[in-house]
C-alpha cells in the first residue's frame, strides 16, 4: 500500500521577550508610580526609573560598580544639567512643566546619560550571550548541535535597531538569516523571534523546558502551522468550528480575519442589465473565489 502524504504540524514563527532582575523590579516600580499618579505614562515613569539612584545593596554582585568613586551619581544633576543647558527647554519653567510628548522626550536623552543603563544594557547583552549558547548546546536540534569547528547559531549586529528597541541583530542558522535579536535598556529587556527557518532548527520541547527556568520571560507570538496535503479539511471547515466556539478556549474570544483570493469573470451585456435593473447598480464582474482561502 502506497503511503498518502503526511500531515505536518510545525511552530512557523515565536517570538520571546526576558530580561534580567534588576530591569524587572524597575518595571514593577514604575507601574507603582504611574498608577500613584506621578507621572503621564508608564514609558515616561519608567524611564525616570532609570535615571534615579545607583543599584541599592539588593542588587545582584555582577554590577562590578566602583563604590569608592570620588563622583557620586545623581540623577538630579543630569536633569539639571540637560534643562538648563538647553535652549529647547529654555521657555518652560520646570522638568514638570514641558508637555508630555517633549517630557519624553527630554527624559530618554537623561537615561542615555546615566551608568545605570549603560549597566543594563551590559546585562542585557550577557543575557542575550548566555540565551545563545544554551540555543547552540542544548536547544538546538541534535543535528544542529555545537561542534568542535562550527557554531550552528549565531547573530550579528545591525546599524539600527527594530520594533522600538533600541539596538538589533539579525539571527543567523547555519549562515541562514533565521529571526532578529533587539534590545536596549530603555526598552525593558531583549526580543529574540525565530522565524520558520529558525524554528526548524529548535529541539521544541527542551526550548520550552529552558524558558519554564528563565525569570521574567514571556512568549509574545507563536504561529503553529498545519499543513494539511491531503485536503482532509477546507478553510470553511475552520470557520465553522471558529462560529462553534472552537477556538475560543479562554474568556476572551480572539479576533480573526477572512482573505479570499481568486478572479474576476465577466457578466455579459444580459446579465448586466438584468442585475442593474434589480440592484439599481451596474455590475460587470462576478468575483470567483478560486484561489487560495486564508482564515
């Protein structure tokens, strides 16, 4: 008996996002002080985050900081210096007083200036050297695994960054452009996405087993692809489990959209008339769905 085609589920796209303790409790305090009400939003709190005081005592031990420098850090003295020294904010009377999109602003040119994201970002990117070797020796499929002479995976650094984040790279399988690394202190943490190429390079279950370890981690997109050579099912078939309820697992129902391809076939000179005289429009073209269907 000759065997039918065989029927492939495979993950398409996935998209992480993580970042290291410090940047998390950064995070947790600025949703505090935007829901008190001390800032206009949680961008524009977050990054007063980051240019508040050095790293208290609870800090992790990797900081390598100098506590014996003879300048002590203050955030208050970059705000100063960059208001007074300004013209741009030399019409408004306080930090408080430029309007919210120029306040902004004028606090992501303050967090530039500050050793505290400069260390994050060092975080972040040791983060990000870590992730890769765990892809290379133990998430990567057996056949992709680390050798002796070659690195399966790899990732370099682009001129500009992606996706708001400040800096990026494009990540590589096999000298195979297979997803995008971005990242930056003022954005929370690192983004890393595996694109279909990169997806068939992962062993799945031990990258989700890696991930279940990892702090402040989250997975933000997962397309799972079914591959259906047989036709067992139409697009319609989905649809209607979709009006069923099958899809909606949770409390909140998921959106969806409906794309039909296909061509236009020409009504003759009878077939016009006889629909303008019963729609009181002219129509010259039935449109034949004989393409590809995407739900």
């Amino acid at each position: 008996m000759t065997q039918t085609s065989k029927q492939l589920t495979k993950i398409d796209y996935l998209t992480v996002v993580f970042c290291p303790d410090e940047i998390a409790r950064l995070r947790f305090d600025a949703k505090i002080a935007f829901g008190k009400g001390d800032f206009g939003s949680y961008k524009e709190a977050y990054n007063a985050m980051l240019c508040a005081e050095l790293f208290d005592q609870q800090a992790t031990d990797d900081l390598d900081l100098d506590v014996n420098e003879s300048v002590v850090f203050d955030s208050d003295y970059y705000y100063d210096q960059l208001f007074e020294n300004n013209p741009r904010y030399r019409s408004y009377g306080s930090v408080d007083a430029i309007p919210s999109e120029e306040r902004a602003h004028f606090f992501k040119n303050v967090v530039r200036k500050t050793k505290r994201y400069k260390t994050l970002n060092s975080l972040i990117e040791g983060d990000i050297t870590k992730f890769m070797h765990l892809l290379n020796t133990e998430v990567a499929t057996a056949a992709d695994r680390l050798t002796s002479d070659d690195l399966s995976w790899s990732y370099r650094h682009n001129s500009g960054g992606m996706f708001t984040y400040e800096k990026s790279a494009t990540l590589y399988r096999h000298d195979v452009n297979s997803g995008v690394v971005a990242w930056g202190a003022n954005n929370g943490g690192v983004m890393i996405s595996f694109s279909g190429a990169g997806c068939a390079g992962l062993d799945i279950p031990k990258l989700h087993a890696m991930l279940k370890k990892m702090p402040n981690v989250k997975i933000t997109r997962l397309d799972i692809a079914y591959d259906d050579y047989d036709g067992e099912k139409s697009v319609l078939n989905y649809f209607q489990n979709l009006e069923e309820g099958g899809f909606c697992k949770t409390n909140q129902a998921p959106s969806f959209s409906w794309i039909q391809t296909g061509e236009l076939q020409k009504l003759s000179n009878e077939q016009q008339a006889l629909w303008k005289k019963k729609h009181g429009w002219q129509k010259r073209y039935d449109c034949i769905a004989n393409g590809g269907n995407t739900l």
